[in-house]
C-alpha cells in the first residue's frame, strides 16, 4: 500500500483555476477517443482532479447525452462548477474514491504529478496505484487519458523530474523554491517522461494506443535547465486502452 498523498493547500490550488485545455488540445482528445471507442454516445467519464469543471463542460457540450463525475479534492475549485445534470461533483481525493459504477473513459489533466508523498519512489507507487486503480474503474475496452507536462532528460530520462521532485518536496528549500517561482514548494511535485509514462501504462495492463505531442514550454534559464538537466518540455497526450475481455 502506497503511503497517503500529499495534498496542496488552498491557496497553492487557486492558482490551478485556469482553463487548461483549448480548441486545438480537445481536438487531440476528440480524435483518440473517437477512434477507439465504437460509438462515443452516453459515455461516462471520471475526470480525476477536475478542479473548477470548465474541462468537463466543454466535453459535456460536445458529447450530449453523457455523463460526468468530478472527483476533486479543493472545496473551493468544486464550488466553481457550472451546474449541469449531467455532471456529478464527488468531493474527496481519487485515492479513497469508491464507486461501484465503471467508466468509459478516466482522465487525468495535470493530475498525476501531484500523486506525491514523502519520497521520491514512494511516489512513484503511488501514481503507479493511481493507474491501477483506473483501470479497474474502466469498463473492458475503456480508456485511460492522460495530459500532462513531460519534463525529459538525456535520452528520455526522468533525471529533471527526480531533481524537481526533491527541491519542491523539501520542507528546508520551501522558501527558496517558492522564491524561484515553484508553486507546490514544500509539498513537492512529480513530472515524468512520456517514456516513464508510457512503461507504467504498460506495466499495470493497459495497451497505449495513441500519443500526441501537443506542444513544446518552458521560459526557464539556461542555468536553471542544465543545473535540472532538462533536455524538453512538453505538454503531451497519453491514451491507455484496457484489454477488451
Ligand atoms: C493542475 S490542477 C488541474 C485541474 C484540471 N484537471 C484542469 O486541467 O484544469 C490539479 C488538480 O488536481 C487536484 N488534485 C490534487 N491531488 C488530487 C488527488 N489526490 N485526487 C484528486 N484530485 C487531486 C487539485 O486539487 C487540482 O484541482
């Protein structure tokens, strides 16, 4: 058993209520989902971390006719939610998540670097349970989404992801990296490679049927990238399919 997750603070995830995915990163999505799953009407999604529901408007508008659950942890993000009546808000971190519904489709917007605890591999089990936990969730043929942020060393390494993760998390720098602009300082966060990404997927039984490179970012120094050993980042989407019997 993984150990609990750390949670940001209020203020920390205020600054999270922000409209993340626009025209051109849903048609990315549109296009996985519309070419794996056969007839994309009355889905249900569970969008993990959901925060203040613009995302699941959006799909809410574009797939009439389905359902969302919003599984968020933030009181004040839920409370930003549109009301809609097809939209379902749960309250609580994913990790004490019951349903006995399964679902089409789970996704997970720049959530998963944030499954953090204490340590660096205590962390790594705990977004590897994340991903086993979802696929138990998924109805047979369902698919896991993942967007997030691929911080990629040297030949695809997770060496900035590792470096990040242990300033952020440290309670002792928490002043420091909070001066360099790190918004979890003393919670810690935990970017991966797609690579990473991709063998977990893999690892815990999901096919990846498609990938997409969405875009490059960063304004970091030159010293700051070496000193993290950064060799890209880039905002990417993942799709794991769940074996169909
Ligand atoms: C970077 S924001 C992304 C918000 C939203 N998915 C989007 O794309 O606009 C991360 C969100 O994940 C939520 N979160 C953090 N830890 C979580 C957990 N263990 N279970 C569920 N949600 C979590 C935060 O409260 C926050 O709303």
């Amino acid at each position: 058993m993984p150990e609990p997750v750390k949670l940001l603070n209020a203020e920390q995830v205020a600054a999270f209520d922000v409209e993340y995915i626009d025209d051109s990163l849903f048609q990315h999505f549109n296009k996985a989902v519309n070419e794996f799953i056969k007839s994309p009407e009355n889905l249900h999604l569970l969008d993990v971390g959901g925060g203040n529901g613009s995302y699941a408007d959006r799909f809410l508008e574009h797939y009439a006719g389905s359902q969302v659950t919003i599984v968020e942890p933030d009181e004040a993000m839920l409370g930003k939610n549109n009301v809609h009546p097809n939209k379902h808000l749960r309250h609580g971190i994913f990790q004490k998540f019951n349903n006995s519904e399964t679902f089409d489709l789970i996704q997970f917007n720049w959530v998963l670097h944030h499954f953090v605890t204490s340590g660096y591999s205590s962390t790594h089990q705990l977004q590897r349970q994340g991903l086993l936990d979802a696929y138990d969730m998924l109805a047979p043929g369902g698919l896991i989404i993942i967007f997030e942020n691929f911080y990629e060393g040297k030949n695809d390494s997770n060496t900035p992801g590792k470096h990040i993760f242990h300033l952020t998390a440290s309670k002792w720098l928490k002043k420091l990296t909070r001066r360099l602009g790190a918004n979890t300082a003393g919670v810690g966060v935990c970017f991966n490679s797609a690579y990473h990404w991709q063998q977990q997927l893999q690892d815990v039984g999901f096919e990846v049927v498609h990938t997409s490179h969405c875009y490059n970012f960063g304004n970091l120094s030159l010293w700051k990238k070496c000193l993290l050993g950064i060799k890209r980042q880039r905002v990417g989407l993942l799709v794991g399919q769940k074996q169909i019997s």
